[in-house]
C-alpha cells in the first residue's frame, strides 16, 4: 500500500470513529424529560404540591418548599412538623434546610412554634448572611419575618407522649409507620437541582437533640455541575458519614445515582452495627437518572415524571 493511500483511508477511519463518538455523546447527554422531583417515603400529596409549584414557576427550589409544606402542617403525619411526637420533655423541636443549585443553603434547628420550618430555612438562606439558626435565635428570626407561634402538640401526640412516659424507654424505631423525615430532591423546567428535607426528628429524643435532617452535606446536599441527594431515617449515622455529600460526590467521579447510593449505605454497614436501625437515600443526577437504596426493606421512595406520581418500594441491603 502506498504511502499516501495509506494515510488517505487512516485519516478516513480517524473520521468515522470522530463522528461515533460524537453522535454517542450526543445520545447519551440527550435532554431528559423535566421537571422531576422526588422525595423519600410515601409522599403522594408532598410530590403533587411540588410538581404543581413547579409548573407555576419552572424552578426547582420553589418544587420542594412546597412539597415540605405538605407534610408540615399535617397533623397526622407524627415524624414532621404539626402533630409531630415531642421530645421526652414533651417540646416539638423541628429541623429543616433547604439548597439551591447555586449552592445557597438554609437551615433552622430546634425551632420551637412555627409550622413551617422549611419556609424559615429558605428565608435564613435568602435574608441573612448565614446558613443555620437555632434554637431560640432560630424563633426571634422566624417571628421578625412574620411567620406565627403556634402550639403544634396535637392532642393525638400529646396523649402518645404520656404512654410513652409511664416507662420512658427509647428506641429508635426502624420504618416507624411506614414513614419519617421527608427529603424531597427537584430537577427544575431548565434542568436545576435543589433539596429539602424537614422533620420533628426522634420521637421522645433528648431535648435538644438535633439529626442530620438540618446538616447540608448530610440530609441534603446539591450540586448544579452533578446532581443531588437527600437522606431518612436515624440520622445519627448520616451525619457520621455525610451520607449526602458523599453520593454527589460519588457521582461527580462517574458513579451512577443507584451505585452512589449503594455505596453510602455500604459506608455504614462496614463499620456500624446496622442491624437496629433503617437509612435510606435518594439521588437524582443532571441527566434526570435517579437510585434509591436502604439499609433494610421498607423503604419507599415517591416519583413524579410527565405529571405522573408513583410510589416505589426501594432496593436493600439486608436480606
């Protein structure tokens, strides 16, 4: 073969190969159908909310303050906000954040007497130059924004509460009711990612305790260039490994969102004694692909797609 021919069909060759892997590119960074919003456990009415919101105004953040809001101020969901069991003194302490995908975030924990507690974090992250408040401090600035004190011990928890003092036990319960802390995770009309995740946390915790539900990098954490994750269940061993963070992170270095999320849960099963307890994680990247995965059975995960919502029960560890 002359040498020029040679050269005529390598650089022929050179071209088709160009022209697959740029089509393959192409179909693989193909657009993914927004918005999509989901969130952990059974959370049909938290989903519709969202995706209502979400058509309304297009972005992500507004999808899962909104969805949180569901829950919230329902009085018989017993693991968030209104109607949510005390702590062991009989207080109902609330955690919220919220993070957008510019990388803002929000939080309040031990808040006492507002029944919104997502709509203060998302106000701490837009009006002050902070990421969490607390306690008391969390409360005077809830007020000075006009949101509303409120007793939130309903009578059903209340009466919960006093059973639960005549032995004072506590343990952690795994699936308690089918449901807990809700995380919620949006990919917006052009494609964004925000997270949210609210709570009344443990129920008959020590007062002041305070879980991963309030913690970026542990209930929730986003990342525009990758996507994002939220977390439920004993928040205790989210926060000793930041579960979230690490599944974007294992994400941005080519993990799939179910690969990200069995590995974090495999981060605690190596080295605590998981049997006694649930953790479940979501995770959504950029291309719209979503995993879900948990320590034990029972964990269900709620999705909305093309106006669509479904509840579905999510892989496991232990079986």
């Amino acid at each position: 073969m002359k040498r020029r021919t040679f050269i005529q069909q390598t650089s022929a060759l050179a071209g088709l190969s160009a022209l697959a892997a740029n089509q393959t590119q192409a179909q693989n960074s193909a657009p993914a159908e927004f918005p999509i919003i989901i969130s952990t456990w059974n959370n049909v009415k938290a989903n519709e909310a969202a995706w209502a919101m979400v058509q309304k105004t297009g972005r992500a953040l507004d999808a899962v303050e909104a969805g949180a809001l569901i829950p919230e101020a329902d009085p018989n969901e017993i693991t968030v906000g209104y109607g949510g069991l005390p702590d062991r003194d009989g207080h109902v302490t609330l955690d919220a954040c919220i993070m957008d995908e510019k990388g803002n975030a929000g939080s309040v924990t031990f808040l006492e007497g507002i029944m919104h507690p997502i709509s203060v974090a998302r106000a701490v992250m837009e009006k002050t130059p902070h990421v969490m408040l607390s306690g008391e401090g969390a409360l005077q600035f809830a007020l000075s924004q006009g949101f509303k004190k409120q007793n939130l011990l309903t009578e059903s928890s209340k009466k919960a509460w006093l059973k639960w003092k005549k032995e004072s036990k506590y343990e952690p319960k795994v699936n308690i009711e089918r449901h807990d802390t809700i995380g919620l995770l949006a990919l917006g009309k052009k494609g964004e990612v925000s997270g949210a995740c609210t709570t009344s946390g443990m129920a008959y915790k020590m007062h002041g305790r305070v879980g991963d539900s309030p913690v970026i990098g542990a209930a929730v954490f986003c990342d525009d260039e990758v996507g994002g994750a939220c977390a439920t269940g004993l928040g205790e061993f989210v926060l000793k490994t930041l579960g979230s963070f690490l599944i974007v992170e294992l994400m941005r270095n080519g993990r799939t969102p179910q690969q990200a999320c069995e590995e974090a849960i495999m981060r605690i099963v190596k080295r605590y004694n998981y049997k006694e307890f649930q953790i479940g994680y979501l995770a959504v990247n950029k291309q719209g692909e979503y995993g879900a995965y948990s320590i034990q059975k029972g964990f269900s995960y709620t999705l909305t797609k093309e106006g669509v919502t479904k509840v579905y029960e999510a892989d496991y560890y232990m079986k």
